[in-house]
C-alpha cells in the first residue's frame, strides 16, 4: 500500500509540474493575417496618393490602430488620413 502511495504521489508530481500548452496556433494566425491585410491596404492608399507622405501605422494593446502622417503637401496629408480612417473604420 506505502509502494502505491508513493508511485501515486511521483506521478501526481509529473503531472503537475508539466507545462501549460502553449495559446492556441490560430490566434496569432489570424491576428498575423489582419495585420497584413492592414498594411496592404495602406500601401494601396499610399500609392493612390499623390506627393511625399510617410504614414505609419501603429496597433495597441486593445487591437485598435492609429497613425502618424507627414508629408509636404497639407491637403494631401489630410486626404491620406481621411482614406485612412475610412479603411480602417475610424
């Protein structure tokens, strides 16, 4: 009976002391892919826009994106930042 407790309790510590799997592959799958859908639709944006504009795009911790614009033209830079938030749902 001692012989099984302690075969028992070695197993028990095994199974404890085991790793927890890491997140499922899916998830940063599908967040991998928005985001890339995300930076192709700014590079679609940037290249139907006209002039010098730098934008960068940046994602916090909530998922939800902004953005920094600059570029020479004023006008330019605010047509960029209305397509943007119209792409982006902003």
């Amino acid at each position: 009976m001692r012989l099984f407790a302690i075969i028992l309790a070695c197993f028990l510590g095994l199974a404890c002391a085991r790793q927890p799997d890491p997140a499922p592959a899916g998830t940063s799958q599908e967040t991998q892919q928005k985001d890339d859908a995300y930076k192709k639709e700014v590079e679609e944006i940037r290249k139907d826009l006209k002039g010098d504009i730098r934008i960068k795009l940046k994602k916090d911790g909530k998922g939800d994106y902004s953005w920094e614009i600059s570029g020479k033209d004023p006008a330019e830079v605010l047509k960029a930042n209305d397509a943007l938030a119209k792409k982006l749902g902003k």
